[in-house]
C-alpha cells in the first residue's frame, strides 16, 4: 500500500475536481469585478490547485470547500453562481438553442404575414370594384332596358319625312297626312330624356375599367390560392383560359367596341363578361378569406405570441451571459412557450378591453406582446378575475340577496 493511498487522495473524487474548477471560475469572477476576497481564502484556492496533481489530502480538500462557500457568499450579490460561470463559456457564447427556430419562426411568420396582407388587400380592391361594378350596372340597365335598342316597342316618338310616308292607295307621296308620325320602335343610337352622349360614354367605359381590374385582381390572387391549377389546370378556375394568350379575343371581350352605335348592347355586352368575371373573382375572394383570413384570425396570433416569447429569451439569455448569470432551464423555457401559445390563441377574446387606453394595439401586435411578456397578461388575467367578484358582489348585495350565516353565529343561535 503505498503512502498516498494511505493518506487518502481526494483528487479523484469528481466533486472534489468540480469544486475546485468552479472555485478558481468564482475567484476570477472576484478579481475582475472587483470584488474583495480574503487572502486565506485565495491562498486555500491555490494550494488546492497546486497539490490536485501529486493528490489532495483531508485538509486541503476541508479548505478547498470552505473557500468554495465563501466565494459564492462573496458574489452572490451580483446574481452570480459557479453553475451560471459555467455556462457562461465561450462555447455557449456562440450559439444559443433557440436562436435557428427562432429564425425560422420569425421567417414564417414574415412570408405568411406579407402574403396574408398582400392577398387581403388585393381582395378588397376587388371589393369595392365589384361594389361599383354593381351600381353601373344597375344604372345602365334602368337607363337601357333589355331590347331596346332591338327595335322592340318602347312607346318612343320619330319623325318620318312626308315623301316616305305610304298613301291610303299605296302610293308614297300621296298621304293626306304629312309631318311626324308616332312610331314605337326607339333608334339604337338614340338616348332617352335627360341623357347625354359623353356620361353614357363615361359610364361605359368605367364599367369596363371596373370588370378589367377585377378580371387583373383575381388572376393575381390565383398565385396565392391555385399555383397548381394557374400552371397546369387552368380551365378549372379561369373562365377565360382559352383566350388568355389570344390578344385580339381578348380585347374583343373586356373593351367596347368603338364606335358605339347602340349603347343598350354596348351595357349588355358588358354586363354578360362582368358576370363571369364577378364570378371567378367571388371564388377566389372566397378561397382567400378561407387560407388567408381564417389562418390570419387563429394562427397568426399564436405564432406571433411564440415568436415574442423566443425574443424575450434571446433578450434574456444575451443579458445574462454578458452578465455571467445565464443558468439554461429547458424546463421554464417550454412552459413559457406553452403558455404564450395560449395567450396568443385567446388574446382575440381580450383585445377589446386590453385597447381602451390613449395607445391602440394591433391585435397581432399584442399577441407579440403577451408572448414578450407573459406575465403581464397574467396580471392582467388576475386583475379582470379580481374585476369581475367585485362587480359580482356588488350586484348581489344591491339586490338584496342574503349572504351566508357564519359557522359561529348559526353555532350561537342553535343554542338560545
């Protein structure tokens, strides 16, 4: 048996090795903030490090220990541990677990973000040309109702020249009736009472415009919502695919023919393209209120509220290793996730009243606000509870409803 077997060599106990590395990382710590450490204690520290490699006896690991105690005693003020010191290093430094989803997620919610509102806004612009598309329409056809400009009685007035006018033998000429006579079929090119050629004009051509721009607004959101079927099928969605790539067709069906000689046709004309068109702009307004809007309303929300919960830890955790108290906590950090993801998917409910004060918030804004600050949107949870049996008490009480007879005085009335 030789003598430091018989002596006893702590330096192989793993503590004992821990002890010793997390008491020089303390008493670094110590040096470079300033802070005032016994020279018992650093001395305890160096000649523990000094025997580590020939074995460290009873004593020397007893005064390791003791200097170990002291020094966390010593900076505990600043928040600082051996554990945070460790995971402090240099290799931490460099990459923190959550920083590539966090820039995954922040990339998700960037690109479906940008085409939800890319899409919500091209949706509206169809909208409101649909919106006026409807009025022109319904102007047009009070104006220049079906067949009449077909030569179809309308109960109009023409003037028809004397020589033109057949006699009672047949005999044109011959009439012994000259002047106007009263015909029942109004002229194409003729305008009822209080019209004028350049309005009817006008309205024609912004109806058109009007079916053209929503006709251009759903091809758009055909990208968003049909990528497939606008590629390689696109019968099944556009009622015009087959004159797309045909200039001429095209033309022929979206502008007014010039010159105008009947305007009850040139509103007809219109209106039967406005319908197919009015109808594949609806589809795809429909698809985009189902895969953008209804997404937009329960997901985003969430994914916003876990991407302020990752900001906030990546805020927290760059702190914290400047300061050297970082101490990783996978536990803490899933449940502040969990409960951000809650918070986000019922902040709608609470967005109402979270906005009363002088500065309105979005509602994705402030899912990212509940994810940053999680517990805000629980003192605000306790605050509309403590709210509510307020408001609670106080209605039963003014309507009269009998409290409950404590235990004591129900006690005392049984026995009189």
């Amino acid at each position: 048996m030789n003598q430091t077997e018989t002596s006893g060599n702590f330096s192989q106990l793993s503590y004992v090795k821990e002890a010793l590395e997390d008491a020089e990382n303390l008493l670094k710590f110590a040096q470079e903030t300033g802070v005032a450490i016994e020279n018992d204690v650093r001395k305890h520290v160096l000649d523990a490090r000094a025997a580590f490699g020939t074995g460290l006896d009873e004593t020397l690991t007893d005064n390791l220990l003791s200097a170990l105690g002291r020094l966390a005693n010593a900076v505990s003020a600043d928040h600082v541990t051996a554990e945070s010191l460790r995971e402090c290093s240099n290799s931490l430094k460099k990459r923190h677990p959550y920083r590539i989803p966090s820039l995954i997620l922040a990339l998700v919610v960037v690109v479906y973000s940008t085409l939800s509102f890319v899409t919500s806004s091209i949706a509206e612009s169809i909208r409101n040309d649909v919106a006026t598309a409807n009025e022109l329409a319904l102007k047009l056809t009070s104006e220049f109702p079906p067949g009449a400009g077909t030569g179809q009685p309308t109960g109009a007035t023409i003037t028809i020249p004397p020589d033109h006018v057949p006699s009672s033998d047949g005999v044109a000429g011959h009439s012994t009736t000259h002047g106007a006579l009263k015909n029942n079929a109004l002229s194409p090119s003729a305008l009822p009472d209080g019209l004028s050629r350049a309005d009817v004009i006008k309205d024609l051509q912004t109806y058109a415009a009007c079916v053209r721009n929503i006709d251009t607004h759903a091809q758009e959101l055909t990208w968003y919502t049909h990528l497939w079927d606008r590629l390689f099928k696109p019968q099944r969605i556009d009622p015009f695919h087959l004159i797309r790539r045909n200039l001429e067709e095209l033309h022929d069906e979206f502008e007014l023919k010039v010159p105008i000689t009947d305007y009850a046709e040139a509103a007809d004309e219109r209106t039967i393209t406005y319908q197919k068109v009015r109808c594949f702009a609806q589809n795809m307004v429909d698809d985009v209120s189902f895969y953008y809007g209804a997404v937009s309303s329960c997901v985003l929300p969430v994914l916003y509220a876990l991407l302020g919960a990752a900001a906030y830890l990546l805020r927290t955790y760059d702190r914290q290793v400047s300061e050297r108290t970082y101490v990783h906590s996978a536990a803490n950090d899933s449940d502040r996730f969990l409960v951000a993801a809650i918070g986000g998917a019922v902040v709608g409910l609470f967005s109402t009243m979270m906005g009363n004060g002088s500065v309105k918030v979005p509602p994705l804004a402030l899912a990212f606000l509940v994810g940053y600050a999680v517990d805000v949107f629980y003192a605000f949870l306790e605050s509309l509870i403590q709210a509510i049996t307020k408001t609670f008490v106080t209605s039963t009480s003014v309507k009269g409803i009998s409290k409950p007879i404590p235990i004591e005085a129900s006690a005392s009335n049984a026995g009189k």
